[in-house]
C-alpha cells in the first residue's frame, strides 16, 4: 500500500537569487494583536491619591471641632453649676484716707531733681461672698500722679473671710524712704500741679494675686489689680499732714490679672 503525499494549501513561494547572490535574509512575519496595541497604547503612570488625603484632612478637622465645642459646652455647664451653688463675686476695694506728711522736690547742684515723699495709706477690702474665701499674697502698692510713680509700699498677706470688710493699712514712701531721681519734664509736672487749688491729682495701684477656696475645693492663684483714680490730696506746708481734698471722689475698679505664656491679659 503507498502512502499518498497531499499538497499544502498555500503553496511556499521560493524567490530567486538576484544577480547570482544566494537569499540568505530570515523571512518575515506579521506582527501579533498584542504588538500592535501596545505600540498605540500610552504608558501607564499612577496617579496621587489626593482625594483620600483630602478626606484625611477634613475628617481631622470635623473631629477637632467636634472636641473644642464639646470642652466649650463642658466649662459652660461647669460654671453655670458654680454659679448656681455658689453665686460668686468680686471683692472690693475702697480708699478710706490718705494722708501726705512729706512732699518736697530739690534741685541739687548738678540740676538733678529730687523727690522726697511720705504718705499714709488706709484700705478697706470687702468680701461680700457667702461661700467664697480668699486667699491674698503680699499686695505691692504703687502711687503715681500723672503717670509719675511718687511713692511705693506694700500690705501684708491675709486671708479674707467671707462676709468680711478688713482694713488695711501701709506706709508709703519714695525710693523706700529715700529720694527719687527726676527727669526735668517730671519735675516740673508736679510742681505745677502742686500749686493747683484742687490738689495733686493721684492714682493707686494695687497688684497681688489670689486664691478662692469653694467648699473643699482650692483654684488656682490669679493675679487681680486695684486702680484707684479721682483722688485729690494737697500737699501739706511745714510740719502739718493733710487729707483729700473736699473735690476728691476715689474710686476703685478690680481687674482681673490673666495670664497665657509670655501675654498677661
């Protein structure tokens, strides 16, 4: 039996030799469907991903502000509790007298103004709390007149007790009992207002700071400042001390002493 050889369906085409050189050159093929997309298709470069980061970012914020109003709502029911039990109040502070035994200005021989200055200080403290204590640090005293500091001194610590006026009383002098150094412009301030009839226009400065105690609970210190203004005394002649002046009308104003890192507000 012979065995029977077909011919295949796309016959090879053989081309000759061009000008008697042998066709050694590898035949060609068509190029594949994944050679031609690639070819037309862009290189792939993965995008940031903004959109989480900005969702990140909201979501911090919506969070942080959900935590500050919740602490806001917090103090405000805290103090409206204290309130409520408590009622609380500033103390007060009133000028009872002040007396000058001392008030002189000299000029030495090197055209230096001098200031020498005594006076007396009486001041009422009123706790007007029926709950409330507190508890005072030494209180620094500063008098001035028109800005110029013409005598300094202090109270001693005390606790004030509720319901309570306490009295209290300081020497107050320039330099410590010392003269002050004046410039020219200060020196002739005082002296033109030592010749007015109504007196010498003053202020007083009170500084300390505080500690309330509520019950078993303690606050922390805060500083306070007294400013005493509408105070005129006259200067006494000779030996004689003075008082205010009938024209004198002192009244005292308490602020609260706050303080954030390096401000004081």
């Amino acid at each position: 039996m012979t065995d029977r050889v077909y011919p295949s369906s796309k016959p090879t085409t053989i081309h000759p030799p061009v000008n008697g050189t042998t066709n050694t050159a590898t035949p060609t093929f068509p190029a594949t469907k994944s050679q031609l997309y690639g070819a037309s298709r862009p290189a792939y470069r993965p995008q940031p991903k903004r959109q989480r980061s900005r969702s990140c970012f909201c979501s911090c914020c919506l969070w942080s502000t959900i935590i500050i109003i919740a602490i806001i709502l917090l103090a405000a029911i805290a103090g409206g509790v204290i309130y409520v039990l408590y009622r609380p109040h500033r103390p007060s502070f009133s000028l009872t007298t002040l007396r000058i035994s001392q008030f002189n200005i000299t000029t030495s021989k090197d055209s230096i103004s001098h200031l020498n200055s005594k006076l007396d200080l009486t001041v009422s403290a009123r706790n007007p709390n029926k709950k409330l204590i507190f508890f005072y640090d030494p209180i620094s005293v500063t008098v001035k007149s028109n800005g110029i500091d013409v005598g300094e001194g202090s109270f001693p610590s005390f606790v004030h007790g509720t319901k309570n006026t306490t009295v209290l009383k300081a020497p107050v002098s320039s330099s410590n009992g010392g003269n002050k150094d004046l410039d020219s412009s200060s020196a002739n301030s005082l002296k033109s207002d030592l010749k007015k009839k109504n007196g010498l226009p003053l202020e007083i400065q009170l500084e300390t700071k505080v500690k309330v105690k509520m019950g078993s609970l303690k606050t922390k210190k805060v500083g306070i400042r007294v400013t005493c203004t509408g105070i005129q005394a006259v200067v006494p002649k000779g030996k004689s001390s003075s008082s205010l002046s009938p024209s004198s009308d002192p009244k005292c104003k308490v602020n609260l002493r706050i303080k954030i890192w390096k401000w004081t507000f």
